[in-house]
C-alpha cells in the first residue's frame, strides 16, 4: 500500500506590523496569539484576522525589553519578563492591566507556565474543600474611580463586584511559573505569585525548561560559553534534570501555602492602593483651599499675610479692603457654599476609605495571617518548607498596630471636619455681615 500523502501547509494569512517581533505565545485556550516587539510594546491580537485585542506599551513602572512570554495554562493572564528592569508582570487577558508584579535578581531568558496534574485523596479533598474565607469574610469594597483614574494608576480593584483574589489564583489545582535566566538562575513560583523554589548548580543561561506534570523533575537547557580555549570561545548546549520530588512531596501543604500567600499578597495591594486614594483625597482638599486664595495672595500689594488678613477679621470683626474684595467678587457666598461642600465631600471619601476600605482589608490580612500561624505550628508538615511561626506572630502584631492607628485616624478626620465646618460657618457669617444681610441667630453660635 503507498503511504497516506499528508496534506502540504498552506499560508492563510500575512500581516505587516510596525515593529520588530521578538517573542511571541500562542494562547493554549483561546484563539489569542501575544506578542513582544523590539519597542517593549507587548500587543494581544485575534489569530483569525489578526485585529488588535490591546496593546501594553512600555513604562518606567514596568520597563522596555521584554524577554520571555508565557500564558497561564486555563489562558487567563499572561506572564513576561523584562530584563532592563528586571521585572516578571502578570497581566489580565482582558484588558492591559498589571494583576501583580515582582523583582527577580537576574534577567529571565525563558518561562515555562504549568498545571500540576498530579492526583491523591488528599488533594482531591482539598480542591473540593470551599475557601472558608469567601464564607466568613466580606468582599472587599471596589476602591473609587475618581482617585484611581485621576492618577492613571493600573488598579485591579476599581470595578464593581470584582473578586481579583480569585482571579489570581484562577483554579484551585495548583498550576507554576518556572523561571529560567542568566548564570543559571532558575526559580519556581506557584500560582505565578508565591516562590516555592530557587534551584542552584545549574551552569550557563538558560534556553528551555519544562517542570514535570507531578513536580518530580526539571528539564533544563542552558546555553553555556566555554572560553577556556585561548584561541576560540566555544558554545555548547547543555540537558539537565533535576530532582524536584520535595515538592511532589508536600504538594497538598505547598498548595495551601501558596494560596494563603496570594490573599495575603494582595490584601496588602488593595490596602496600598486604599492609601494611595487618601491621599489623592487629601491632595484634593489642599489644591481646593491653595486654588481660592492663591489668586488673593498674588495680587495682594499690602505686606500683610493671608494668615494676618484672617485673623484681623476674626478678632476684630473687619477685613481689609484687599480681604473683602476677594472674599465678596473672587469667592462670593455661593462659591464659599460649594467649596465647603466640596471639602466636607472629600473628608467623607477619606473616611469611608479608612472604615470599609483599610479595616476590612487589615481584618481579612489578620484573619488569614492567623491560620497561617496555625500552619507553622504543624511542624511535621510545613516546616521542611521554611514556615517559621515567630515571623507570622511579628506580621499579625504589626496589622494590629496599623489596625490601632486607622482608628486614630478616624478621630483626627472627625476633628478636622469640626474645625473646617466652624471655619466655613464664621466666613459665610462673616460674609453676610459685609453684604449687610440678615444674619440668622443660630449661625452667630460658632
């Protein structure tokens, strides 16, 4: 019988791109194809017609040389490194947004995304196992567009109902992001968040790994330069395996371990992120108060402060020419009216963050922190993996500290209002008296 002739390949697309392509990765679920460009663009396009999905140009924050793409085995978040930088960036498929980002201390040269398909009663038990946090704890309220827009920060937490814990840890089944770089750095982080291995004695850079489906082995191909012959330097591959039954092993406590690590990770980016919003709240309030008396203090010709001007009309009940004129044409009653609306508006936005935004993050760190400790303290399980009980206790006792000091905080935003409201109610009183009108009883108590 002759041979089956197999069908030749035939080209059914060709597309012109502005830029050099360096690196590129075929989605292993979707008809996506990511690719990194010579500029540090990292583009998402559609295979079937090739239309752009999103585009990541390059940034200070995240850096211009990529050097490694690899997609998360279900096709959800894309990974690459970035070697000027020296950066590894988690980013979602749907949209060009940073979910978490890392340091490493080499430059990557390769990434190799896998799903541990290992099985035993135990680890099926766990999968099966609901997250007793997503019972017992709230969901995290979604921080407020006007402050993370206003400052064009990449926040995972500005949309409604958006449960990003879980976005990053994707499937229960524990899936890991081998890094392989330069001098023979190779790292392995679970969920690609949470290093649960740095191997050593491996020579040259790395151009290829594969982590085995029951985390036994590690293949490695390492590019290595043999410069002992003084007339010529040599290249040559080298194939490694590696023994990585330690974590085959402990595979249902690693699992555990590195979920644990993602909530806490980022619990404390969503707390971050609630500052950052006070202070931009806060900012806000300042630039109010600087936009309506800068003006005044520019055009003043007296030598007197504004500070001065105040307090003379405060003692003495009488403001100067230059004070009231400000007051009455620049500011008038009905802007001092919107001004203080504003203000007390920005103050109930940095109290709201401190109430629902950093107590119930700090309360769902504790929380977590807490059976964390409970784990170290099973030493016959975790502590062949480096879990130390006395690190957790100094954590725990520091989110209590901070937990104290936001409620400080709320008492200090509570007795600044007072004082902003008294000093907006003797202005607007002041204000009525300079335009002669009525001036009700109850607004003289101040």
């Amino acid at each position: 019988e002759r041979p089956a002739v197999m069908p030749a390949f035939r080209q059914v697309g060709e597309k012109q791109l502005p830029q050099e392509v360096v690196f590129m990765a075929w989605s292993p679920k979707r008809d996506l194809i990511a690719l990194a460009n010579r500029a540090g663009e990292v583009l998402l396009h559609r295979l079937a017609n090739f239309q752009r999905v999103w585009s990541l140009p390059p940034n200070e924050n995240t850096g211009k040389e990529v050097t490694a793409l690899a997609w998360r085995p279900d096709g959800k978040i894309l990974a690459f490194g970035l070697t000027d930088t020296k950066r590894i960036i988690l980013c979602d498929v749907e949209k060009p947004e940073s979910l978490h980002s890392f340091s490493v201390d080499l430059s990557i040269t390769y990434m190799h995304w896998m799903e541990v398909t290992e099985e035993s009663s135990v680890l099926t038990s766990f999968y099966n196992a609901e997250d007793e946090s997503n019972l017992l704890l709230p969901k995290l309220p979604a921080l407020p567009k006007k402050y993370i827009n206003s400052n064009h920060m990449c926040c995972v937490f500005s949309e409604e109902k958006s449960d990003e814990i879980m976005k990053l840890l994707g499937d229960v089944r524990l899936n890991a992001l081998v890094l392989g770089g330069s001098s023979g750095f190779i790292e392995i982080y679970a969920y690609g968040m949470f290093k649960i291995a740095t191997v050593t004695g491996v020579a040259g850079s790395c151009r290829g790994l594969c982590l085995s489906s029951d985390l036994k082995s590690l293949s490695v191909i390492t590019e290595i330069q043999d410069s002992s012959d003084r007339e010529a330097e040599i290249t040559y591959f080298q194939a490694s395996k590696l023994d990585t039954s330690l974590l085959s092993s402990y595979l249902p406590e690693v699992t555990r371990m590195a979920r644990k690590f993602t909530h806490i990770s980022t619990l404390l980016q969503y707390i971050k992120l609630s500052l950052t919003c006070m202070c931009e709240a806060w900012e806000e309030i300042l630039m109010q108060m600087d936009s309506q008396l800068t003006k005044f203090v520019q055009e003043k010709n007296t030598t007197t402060s504004v500070q001065d001007e105040f307090m003379q009309l405060l003692l003495w009940g009488k403001a100067s020419l230059e004070l009231q004129a400000l007051l009455m044409n620049q500011l008038t009653v009905k802007g001092l009216k919107k001004l203080g609306q504003s203000i007390e508006s920005s103050y109930s936005s940095i109290q709201k963050l401190v109430i629902s935004h950093l107590q119930s993050g700090s309360e769902a760190l504790l929380y977590h922190l807490s059976e964390l400790k409970g784990m170290a303290l099973w030493k016959q399980k975790y502590e062949s993996l480096g879990l130390d009980a006395s690190g957790i206790e100094e954590a725990i006792t520091a989110v209590g500290s901070f937990i104290l000091k936001a409620n400080e905080l709320l008492q200090v935003i509570d007795s600044s209002m007072k004082n902003f409201k008294a000093f907006f109610r003797w202005l607007y009183v002041a204000m009525l008296r300079m335009s002669e009108d009525h001036v009700l009883p109850e607004l003289n108590k101040v």
